[in-house]
C-alpha cells in the first residue's frame, strides 16, 4: 500500500534557503537605500517589503505538501532473519540517511539503533566512516580496516544494495587482525605455547617495532637462561647474533650455540600487523634433529592458526593443508587435490600456477588475486600467495579465507530482495488489471439483463464474461505471488485439507501415478485459508504428475506426508531462515525427473517455466510461494536431478486459546431479493468502473450520487444531504478513500462505508484504522455489488 503524502508538512532545506535568500535580498535593498539615496522612508519601504517576501515564504514553506515520492511498504522479515543469523553487527540505511532496520547484535555493540555514520565512535571514527558512506554510495562498496567504539576495535564493511541501489548495508564485526593476533599471542603465551615448546619449536610474536609481544617456555629459556623470564616489551633482535657466514645464534650462547633456522609465518597483512616467528635448530649443527624435516615441526603450528593456510612445495605440489583450509576450499578428502591449480576452474588455472612458480623461486612478497573454485565457479574467493623459506621441503605459503556463509547469507538477501520487488510489480499490474475486468464483467452482466436464453448474443455475452473470469484467476495468482491477495483465514487441520482434496487429487494423477498420504500424530492446529492450501497442494501435484511423466511416461508416486515439527527439531535443521519456533510440515514428493540445480532457485519466479510454450503459464509455483508466505508460512525446494523433488512447507503452529474451529464458515442465509432504496454516494478515479457501478446501483432502486475522486466527494457532502452508503476506491489520485472517509466522518460519525480495492483487504485494514468498514475485493460482478451494498445498509439500519 504506497504511503499517503502529508497535508502539512515541515520546512524542507530548498524551502528554508529560499526563506534566507529573500531576508537577504531584502536587507542589503534597505541598506542601499539608505546609504545612497539618504532616505529614511525608503529604505523603510525595502524592509517593509523583504518582511512581506520572507512572510509568504515562511507561509509557503509551512503549507507547502511534502512531495516525496510515495514508496511501496517493504517486508523485511526475510532480511531481519538472515540478519539475527549473522554474528556480526548489521544495519540498513536508505538514500535519505534513515535506518531502515537493525539486528540485535548492533543494538547490543551501540547500545541501542543509532543511525550511521553518527555512531558513539572514538577520535576520528564518525568522520571516517562517513567518508565511507560516501564512498559506498559512489563506488558501490567500501570498508574500514579500524575504527573503535569505547576502545573495542571494529572493522566495518559497507555496501550498496537493494533492487533500485537505494540502501546501504552496514556490516560491523570483530577487527581481524587485532583479534587473531590476540588469539595467537594467547596461545604461544598459555598453554599450546608449552605443546611447542615440548617438541622443541620456540615460538614468539613480534610487533612491528620489533617488541617482543609473547614468547613460549623454550624460547624464554634460551634468550635469558630461565624461562620464567620476563620477555614481553624486549627487542628480539638484542637476542640475536649473526656471524660471519650469515647464521643466526641467541647472543647468550655465543659463536658455541646452535645456529638457528628462523621462520616467518605472514598470517596477517599490513604494514603495522604484528609478526609470527618460529625458531628452529639448524640440522648441521651437531645436535640432533627436532624432527624428519622442518615442514613436519612446523605442521603443529601452522594446524592451530584459525585461517586457512596450505604448504606448497618447489614442483607445485601440496605439502600440508590446515583444516581451515581444506574447509574454505572445499576440499574432497577422500580424493585430496595434488596441486592448487585443481582447486580452481579452468580459466584460473595458469594464473595460479604462475604466481606459485614466481613464489617458489624467490619472489619475497606476497600477493592477492580473486579465484573461482571449481565447485562453486559463480563465487569469486581471494587467494593470498607468499614465500616460504626454512619449512623444508615447503617453498610457498598459500592463504584461503573461508566465506562461504557470508556469500550464501548475500545471495538470500539478494533473492528475497528480488522477490519483493518482482511481486510489487505484480501487485500493481494485478491492480490495474482488476478494474479493467470489473468493468467487463459488469457490462456483461448488465447486457445478459437484457437478454434470455436461447438469444443471439447471449452466448457470446456468456463466452465473454467466462473469458473474463479465466482473467481474474489469473490476477489472483499475480496478487498470491505478490502476497496481496484477499485471504478467509480460518484455524484447521492439515490432514483435514488433504482428506478434503484427495479425490480430486486421483482424478488429476491418472491411473499412472500413485498416491500415498501419510499423516503424522500431534499435529498442531495452522491458521490459513483453506481454499487457498487447496490450490497450493493442486499446483504442487499437477507439477509432480507433469514431471513423473516426462520421465519415462510410466508414471511414478506421489507421496504426501504432513508432521510435526518442534522447536528442537528446527534447532537442528540449521536453517538461517526458518524461526524456531514449532510448525506442521506439509511435504509433498515426486519420483520424477527433478529440477537442475541451476534453476532451483527461479522456480518461485512469476512467469518462469521449463514447459513448451503455450503448456504452462509459470504462475503456479509464484502462486504458491505468495500464498504460503502471506499465510505465514515458509516453503523450501529440494531436488536432485533425475531422483524427484521435495517441496517442504512449514505453517506456524496456531497458539489460540481456543484452537477449534470449523473447517469452513458458516454461510449467512441472505435474502434473493436485491433491491434496495436510498442514496448512495459512489466515488471511484476509473471511469469504466464508476459506469458500470453506477448503473449496476441505479438498476437495484438506488440514488447514486458519483464523484471521480475524494475531494469532489467531499464537495458533494457539504452541498449535499446526507447520504445511506458511501462507496469509495481505496487508491486515487489527490486524494485517497481513506483519507476523504475521515473528514466525511467528521460531519456524519456514523456513516455506512464500503470500499473496493483491487488489493487484499488484510493488506488495507493494516494501513487503514477506520472502524465499521466493509470491503469488497475487485473484479466484482453487478450482483456482488449489490449484495455487498444491500449488506452495510443492513448491518447499518437501526435494530
């Protein structure tokens, strides 16, 4: 329902500068006046006219109507739920600065929804990140490696999304580096630390001044002879003695100690990024090795790091993967890759093996690029190549970030995204469509009046109205998608739908499918419309039987089972989307030839279908989807390829007091007898429509009295008696139904109202607080009008 202009609205920027222009302007002409022509009474006549001016602007400015442009509600439940799935900090502004929505862990990092960039930040943090924002709205991403908020290091990414780029997404997590560096400096100074020692490996961390930050048992005791020696804040190269030929000893030892093999293990980048430094025993020293190789003491350190690294050798092989690794690039143990090169697709191959060999013969700096993985080839990941000296057989280090879950959670906001603006578009065209049959079907109706059974024209009139009708359906499955449909909610059972639709089901099946119900005990009761969960399990099953058949045209089995799920039972599912909370599983399975992965997610597309043309119309999944999501539901897909499909659909448990309910209500008996008397006032924009309503009115007994919007009604009503019935479209130009029905209740409280809309009446009656207001859904026939028309009136009438 697009939002309603305000009648008054504040001073606008553009509004205020004028204000200051014209009190400007006004002064200096005073001024002027008076300093050159020396005339007191003139330049009293130029002040008296710059108040004048700046008076009609002020007055301008305060009546003026705010002019933004009307925006359609968004729905934001799919958003805010990937959104409480994430670990970090999130937050949605829009082009005006707003916030949109929020999730808990940004509440809970700022201490309520401040509105970015104005976050309680520390020095310079709010201007840099303003900076940013601008920078997102220009480039379409943008990022901050530091800023901090009561001295706790954030790292902030930001970027532009949404169907028209109108939003910013603002992403707050844990600054990695310092994290990961306090991770490990915690762990060389406790007690994996002393694990290293053991085996003799020392072990410390290295800030860039060159300071000592932490330092394992072994390493305190070699450097200062004791190792509870105190270490940290020390210049390690004091430590160090190089001799002539190049080696390195601890200075405390002297040209006796061991030589050692220093290791730099560059886990993370930046210039001001602390350091990680293994030391080893040269082998030729005389001493006995620590190990096989030094690769093989280096292993246990590289396996406790929390990103993924990966040991290549000279030829370009594996040497070892940390499971961080293994898990960021997906790799098949049981068939492990013997080089990088087969992690990626093709196109990425010489790339990597290039930038390896550089490594591998003496290249020093490391380097990133953007890779595709042969298993997911749409998801670009940043592969962070460097040299690797003194690991043994290792000659380069590779670096693989795991963020598979931050593209997923991306992709399902980008997809629910999509869906809310593909089924507001079809809401709209629904919309206008409603009223172009309303008024078809009523003239039809209004010609058949004039014709009996057995005319010429009457079966066409009748071949023109069922035509129509078939078009409504359609417009009804627009506004399921777009979930703005007019729904009769009731509280039911699910084995009480398919008990009710199964014999419909086996006459559609053919004598070639087989159907199988299976229903589950303690089912709770769900809150739908139950005509409509009959069109979701029909759409459903003709697909199945389509795909059973385009198998191998034997046929197959279509299984439809309903269940209880628990909250604990969606705990374990792990799904980021799906509530917990507890449910009644509806799922509906084929053994047909599936969906290809790379359509899976399109099939809830209006419009989208595998059949030949002229076969399907790509409505009924869209169909279900909207019907299962305004009904509160969530639906999910899965599919292999020649194996079936599963379309599982999940309906909230209805929690009322009293949960019983009929499974279908209660028919008023209403009089045959249509016609009425009284005046009725018909407001409706669209001409056809305001026609046929009229004479569909004037035929039943009634006065009409039309108006072509609210403002022309309202006029009516001030020069006017007071009319039985006002009548009026939701949706018009200047003025809309609900806004023209206040004011016309402020002079007859008591007022009878019925609206039409073409959109559904839950939709209205959540932007709409008026009471005692009757709704009729678009397109409608001249015998519900005038049944609808004769029931406020009845409902109205004194007792």
């Amino acid at each position: 329902m697009a939002s309603r202009p305000a009648p008054f609205a504040a001073a606008t920027p553009g509004q205020r500068q004028a204000l200051l222009v014209a009190a400007a302007c006004g002064i200096g002409a005073a001024a002027i006046a008076l300093l050159v022509l020396k005339s007191a009474a003139i330049a009293g006549g130029f002040a008296a006219a710059m108040l004048v001016l700046a008076g009609t602007v002020f007055v301008w400015s305060r009546l003026a109507p705010a002019t933004a442009a009307e925006s359609a509600e968004t729905d934001w439940s799919v958003a805010r739920t990937l959104a409480a799935a994430s670990d970090d900090a999130l937050a949605v502004t829009d082009r005006a600065g707003r916030l949109i929505c929020a999730n808990e862990r940004y509440k809970a990092r700022f201490g309520g929804y401040p509105t970015p960039p104005g976050l309680p930040l520390d020095g310079s943090g709010a201007a840099d990140l303003a900076n940013a924002g601008r920078t997102a709205w220009r480039d379409g991403s943008a990022q901050l490696d530091r800023i901090t908020t009561r001295g706790n290091p954030l790292a902030v990414q930001i970027e532009r999304a949404g169907e028209a780029e109108d939003m910013l997404v603002w992403r707050f997590h844990e600054a990695q580096g310092l994290d990961l560096a306090t991770n490990v400096q915690s762990l060389i100074a406790g007690p994996t630390g002393d694990r290293l020692a053991a085996a003799g490996i020392m072990a410390a961390l290295i800030a860039p001044d060159g300071k000592l930050l932490a330092a394992n048992r072994v390493l305190r005791e070699r450097s200062m002879g004791h190792e509870e020696s105190v270490v940290v804040g020390r210049d390690f190269a004091r430590f160090l003695s190089v001799d002539s030929t190049g080696r390195a000893r601890f200075e405390r030892e002297g040209a006796k100690g061991n030589p050692l093999r220093i290791l730099q293990i560059p886990f993370l980048d930046g210039e001001d990024a602390p350091i990680l430094v293994a030391l080893l025993d040269e082998e030729e020293s005389g001493q006995p090795a620590i190990g096989a190789s030094a690769a093989a003491h280096v292993k246990s350190l590289i396996s406790l790091l929390p990103v993924g690294l990966a040991l290549v050798d000279r030829d370009g092989r594996f040497v070892q993967m940390n499971d961080p690794f293994v898990r960021a690039a997906q790799v098949d143990a049981a068939h492990p890759p013997l080089y990088p090169g087969d992690l990626v697709v093709r196109e990425d191959k010489a790339a990597v093996a290039d930038a390896i060999r550089k490594f591998a013969n003496g290249a020093t700096h490391s380097t990133d690029m953007a890779i595709r993985l042969k298993d997911h080839p749409d998801e670009p990941v940043a592969l962070t190549i460097a040299g690797a000296r003194g690991l043994g057989d290792a000659s380069v280090l590779l670096s693989l970030k795991d963020n598979g879950e931050e593209t997923r959670l991306k992709r399902e906001v980008a997809q629910a995204t999509k869906m809310q603006a593909v089924g507001q578009l079809a809401g709209g065209v629904a919309h206008d469509f409603n009223n172009i049959l309303t008024a078809i079907i009523g003239h039809c109706d209004l010609m058949l009046m004039r014709h009996s059974p057995g005319d010429s024209d009457y079966d066409d009139i009748q071949q023109v109205k069922a035509n129509s009708n078939r078009a409504a359906s359609l417009t009804r499955q627009l506004l399921a998608f777009s979930r703005q449909q007019t729904l009769r909610p009731q509280v039911l059972q699910l084995p009480d739908v398919i008990s009710e639709v199964s014999q419909l089901l086996k006459r559609l099946m053919g004598e070639t499918v087989t159907l199988k119900v299976r229903h589950g005990r303690n089912l709770g009761p769900v809150r739908a419309d139950p005509g409509q969960l009959e069109q979701v399990v029909v759409n459903l099953a003709v697909n199945a039987r389509d795909a059973m058949l385009a198998k191998d045209g034997s046929g197959g089995t279509l299984t439809i089972t309903s269940r209880a799920v628990t909250a604990t039972d969606v705990r374990k599912l792990g799904n980021d989307i799906l509530p917990v909370a507890d449910y009644a599983l509806l799922e509906i399975a084929d053994t047909g030839v599936g969906i290809p992965p790379d359509i899976v997610g399109k099939i809830f597309e209006p419009f989208f279908t595998t059949k030949e043309v002229g076969k399907g119309t790509g409505l009924g999944l869209s169909t279900v989807y909207g019907i299962v999501k305004q009904s509160g539901g969530y639906i999910f897909a899965d599919s292999r390829p020649g194996q079936g499909a599963t379309f599982s659909i999940y309906f909230p448990v209805h929690t009322a007091e009293s949960p019983a309910a009929t499974r279908r209500a209660e028919a008023r008996d209403k009089p045959a007898d249509l016609w009425g008397t009284g005046t009725i006032l018909l407001v409706e924009d669209e001409d056809m429509v305001r026609v046929v309503a009229e004479r569909a009115l004037t035929r039943q007994g009634y006065t009409v009295l039309t108006a072509e919007h609210g403002e022309a009604a309202l006029e009516l009503l001030a020069a006017g008696e007071r009319p039985d019935l006002l009548i009026s479209d939701v949706v018009m130009p200047t003025m809309d139904g609900p806004t023209m029905v206040r004011h016309a209740r402020e002079r007859y409280p008591d007022l009878p109202i019925l609206f039409m809309s073409g959109y559904a009446e839950e939709q209205l009656r959540k932007s709409i607080d008026l009471d005692n207001v009757a709704f009729l859904p678009k397109p409608f026939s001249v015998q519900q009008l005038a049944e609808a028309a004769r029931d406020v009136l009845a409902a109205a009438a004194p007792a």
